[in-house]
C-alpha cells in the first residue's frame, strides 16, 4: 500500500492491551448472543468482514488465560510491526481517548468544533 500510495498516511489505532482484549470478548459474546443464527445461515461462519476476530491467532470468546496471553503478545507485535514498517512522518500513533487534536494535526485540518465521539459502545 506505501509503495503504490506514496502520499498515504495511516493511523494505527490502540489501546490498553487488556481492555482491547475485553472490548473483543464483548464484541465476539455480542454476536454470539444475537447473530449467531442469522450468521451461521448467512456465512455458515462468520462474516468476511469479522475475520478481526480470527486475525489476532487466538479465541476471545470462552478464552484460556493462554488464549488471552497469545491474543495479547499478538495484538502488541502487531502495533510494534506496523510501527516499524510505516516511517513516523506517515504514521499516526492515536489513542481514541486524545480526541480531534492529533488526529486534526497529523491530517493538516482544523480540530472540528464538535465534541469528540467517546462512547464505547461495549460498556454502555
């Protein structure tokens, strides 16, 4: 993508480690609960766009403590790898929780006058 998009900058979203782990717990529970039919009919498994949930080489739902540690040295190399494949100038490290004045410098536009969105969706 760098090579063929020159000009590209990209975002690299984290977080804590275990409470990303917990927001995937949520998130795979949440469609375990209330998709599991309709996608099991639809896709027979999940859906290409959930392969997030397979990406990370780990189970979140049900997990073992070896499960968690797996998914959490996976999610840690994989922000280490995409920080030391894209150079800085094109990277933006961001933590949702610094809200609209990172994300609005790295991009070269006003911080909008908006109040940043926060909510997050698994807790509320």
């Amino acid at each position: 993508i760098m090579a063929a998009f020159p000009e590209a900058k990209f975002v690299l979203t984290i977080s804590d480690a275990e409470s990303w782990f917990d927001n995937y717990v949520e998130m795979e529970r949440f469609l375990a609960t209330y998709h599991s039919q309709a996608l099991h009919e639809k896709y027979g498994a999940l859906p290409p766009e959930c392969k997030a949930l397979t990406f990370w080489g780990c189970w979140f739902l049900n997990s073992t403590q070896e499960d968690k540690d797996i998914c959490l040295r996976n999610y840690r190399r994989h922000n280490q790898r995409v920080q030391e494949i894209i150079p800085p100038e094109r990277l933006l490290v961001y933590n949702w929780s610094d809200g609209w004045a990172p994300l609005a410098h790295f991009l070269d536009v006003a911080i909008p006058a908006e109040t940043f969105p926060h909510e997050d969706f698994w807790r509320s």
